[in-house]
C-alpha cells in the first residue's frame, strides 16, 4: 500500500531547470499490534498489506506457534493502527508464557525487548540436509528475478523484500521492515502447507534473527543482496545453513556449507 505527498523536486545538470511540485508515492507504514489470546506480545512498525501471512510468519519465525496450532487471525483497524488477534491453541500460549517476551519495534529491530541474553542468542534449529541445491547460474537468475516481483518497492524506493525460489520465484512478500517482509513470507508458505525446499532470498543484510527466522522455517539456503554479521554467519554455520550474501548479476559470496551449491562455483569469481 502507499499514498502520495507533494514535493518540491529539484533537478541539477539540466540547464538551471526550475523547481518543480510533484506528488511523489510514499509506502505506508503503521503501527500493527500482534496479540496472542488478548495479550500484546510485539509493537511494529510494518506496511498494512499480508497481515494474515504477517501473524502466521511472525508467530512460526518467533517459535511461539505453528500453523496448525493457530485457530484464528482477526485485523482490527483502530485510530492508532492495526491489532492482529491471534488466538493460539493451550500447548502455544503455555509456550508462550514461559518465554515472557515484550517487543516495541522500529522496522529496523528484530530484537527488541527481549529480556534475556539467552533468548537473543539462543540456538537456531539445525537445517536437514536435504537434496535441495543450486548451481551459480541459479543462483544468480534468482536474485536477478526478485526485482520483478517488487511493485511497492518500484512505486515508493522504500520497500524490502523476500522471496522463497525453488526452480522458480514462488512467493515474494514486501515490506517496509526486512524483519516483516521476511515474517510474512514464512507465513504465506506456512498457510500454503509449502515445503522448505528453497532457497529464501533477501535484499537486505543478514543480521543473526533473519538466520534464526529462515532455520525455523527449514530452508536450508539463505541468498541475501548486502552482507552478513560476524553473529549471523556462526548461527548459519551451526544450523547447516548454506548462507549466500553479496550476490550480484556476476558474483556472489558463499560463506557457510558451500556443499549445496555445485562445484561451477569456483569459477565464479
């Protein structure tokens, strides 16, 4: 979704032209509250469209539930922004109760509120090393495609996206936080019953709870546009995952468990 607003837009190199009012497309950001069984549990700041797949994505990437442990979603538009009421069933809000976490984020925060040490940091889900793999070329002419499923981003210059490719672009979800556009991705897969056997692919840098997000969801190959933490690239390389970063038209860089993709991969420099 986006609005527009007027501007003044200023050209330079053009013979001195004037400046000149425009209406430039803005994306649209809101406040979206997700809520387990009437408790708040996160605050953030994402844009106002796939808000289904938002709540499934957000609750299987946090590990508060899976799919089938979901019995509704209900968007409810307030004054002040969105409520997602998500109604779980026992053993998820037993889960959840435990794990006592309280977020208010940013679109740039995917830890926020987090209480403890041990819950930032804790343990990925190891990645089954299935049969799924990809040469350069694939990996490559993913990338390359995940652009032409980005309208939001063409319209506003404002949007992060992730994509889920397999022999082709399956789903792509966007988003003004990578966090959400990731969250709403695993969760149109989770309501979809889609296997895990793809790669997801980023246009943003790979911080240490995208990897935590993309190992809960099972995908054993990560390919992101920007580069990797220090923190990412030791929790990718625990969980068995094949993480991609700085992929380009011509090259890319394979930093953990290069075995998934195939040996024509030394001859991309």
């Amino acid at each position: 979704m986006q609005t527009s607003r007027p501007a003044q837009r200023i050209s330079f190199g053009r013979g001195d032209a004037p400046a000149r009012s425009a209406h430039l497309p803005l994306a649209a950001e809101v406040a979206v509250a997700l809520s387990f069984n009437g408790t708040t549990q996160a605050v953030m700041m994402a844009s106002p469209a796939d808000l289904v797949d938002f709540a499934y994505g957000f609750a299987a990437s946090e590990g508060i539930a899976r799919a089938d442990q979901i019995d509704s979603v209900d968007v409810i538009e307030t004054p002040l922004g969105i409520d997602l009421q998500i109604w779980v069933d026992a053993q998820a809000e037993a889960r959840l109760s435990a794990r006592r976490r309280t977020m208010a984020g940013p679109v740039g925060c995917g830890l926020c509120g987090i209480d403890s040490l041990e819950e930032a940091l804790r343990a990925a889900p190891p990645i089954s090393d299935r049969s799924f793999a990809m040469t350069p070329p694939q990996v490559m002419a993913a990338m390359a495609d995940l652009p032409r499923h980005q309208p939001l981003h063409d319209s506003t210059r404002a949007i992060h996206a992730a994509g889920f490719w397999t022999d082709t672009m399956r789903a792509v979800r966007e988003d003004v936080g990578r966090h959400n556009a990731l969250d709403k991705l695993v969760g149109h897969l989770a309501r979809s019953a889609t296997a895990p056997e793809g790669a997801v692919l980023l246009t943003s840098r790979v911080s240490i709870d995208m990897v935590q997000k993309v190992a809960n969801l099972g995908a054993p190959i990560l390919i992101a546009a920007s580069a990797p933490t220090d923190a990412a690239l030791r929790m990718a390389d625990s969980a068995g995952m094949t993480l991609i970063a700085q992929a380009r038209s011509d090259r890319f860089d394979v930093f953990t468990h290069p075995h998934r993709i195939s040996q024509e991969a030394a001859d991309v420099a």
